[in-house]
C-alpha cells in the first residue's frame, strides 16, 4: 500500500485534512517518549493518533508485531486512564488499513487480529 511510514502519515493527514479534521503533526524528540505521531479534532471530537506500517497481510497470521518504538505504549495506556479515550493506531499492512483503539498494554507488541476495527480507506 504505502512504501514507509512517512508516506502512509502523508497520506492520512491528507485524507483527515480532506474531512476537515484539524490535524497537527507532533514532535517532541527524546524530550517524552511514546508521544503520538498527530493530534487530530474537529468540533465533535478530539484523538492522538499513531500511525503504523505492518510489512506483512492482515489476514496472515492470528497476531501481529506492531512496531512500536520505547516508551509508545506506555504513554498511550496512561494517556487512556487519565482520560479514558484511547489512542487511535493507524496501521497500514500490506493489503488494508486498520485501527486499534489503544487500552491495554500488549505483551511482545503482539496484538491479536480481532483487536483491530476496519477502517475504510477510500
């Protein structure tokens, strides 16, 4: 679908931006690590978002090894406690795009299919 991560980011800010979502890029370094990659709201809603490139199918296998890097999921489980709305992870796989609502902590990374919610990327 998309040749890294940064295209993938690219492509959905546009496609939010088209929805007319405010969207700003977030970049805080190693000042606090595990930060989303957006902050995203309109008048109805307000969410942090990560986005993710998976190399393999959706469908392959029943888990999958989400690349997060140190420190994102520990910031995404606190950010949920406090406020009780998950953090949205944006993966795209080889063949589709889903999400994963963020409210637990996963284990190895590895996150089971049925976790994940269909996103319709069109």
């Amino acid at each position: 679908m998309y040749e890294n991560e940064k295209a993938f980011v690219a492509a959905l800010v546009a496609k939010l931006r088209k929805q007319k979502y405010f969207v700003t890029y977030i970049e805080t370094g190693k000042v606090t690590l595990g930060v989303p990659d957006l902050y995203v709201c309109n008048k109805e809603e307000q969410v942090w978002i990560e986005a993710k490139r998976v190399w393999q199918k959706f469908n392959a296998k029943k888990i999958v090894q989400v690349p997060w890097r140190p420190g994102q999921q520990a910031w995404s489980l606190k950010h949920y406690k406090a406020s009780g709305v998950p953090v949205l992870i944006f993966c795209c796989f080889n063949d589709c795009v889903k999400v994963l609502e963020y409210k637990k902590f996963y284990e190895d990374d590895l996150v089971p299919v049925t976790d994940f919610i269909d996103y319709k990327w069109s």
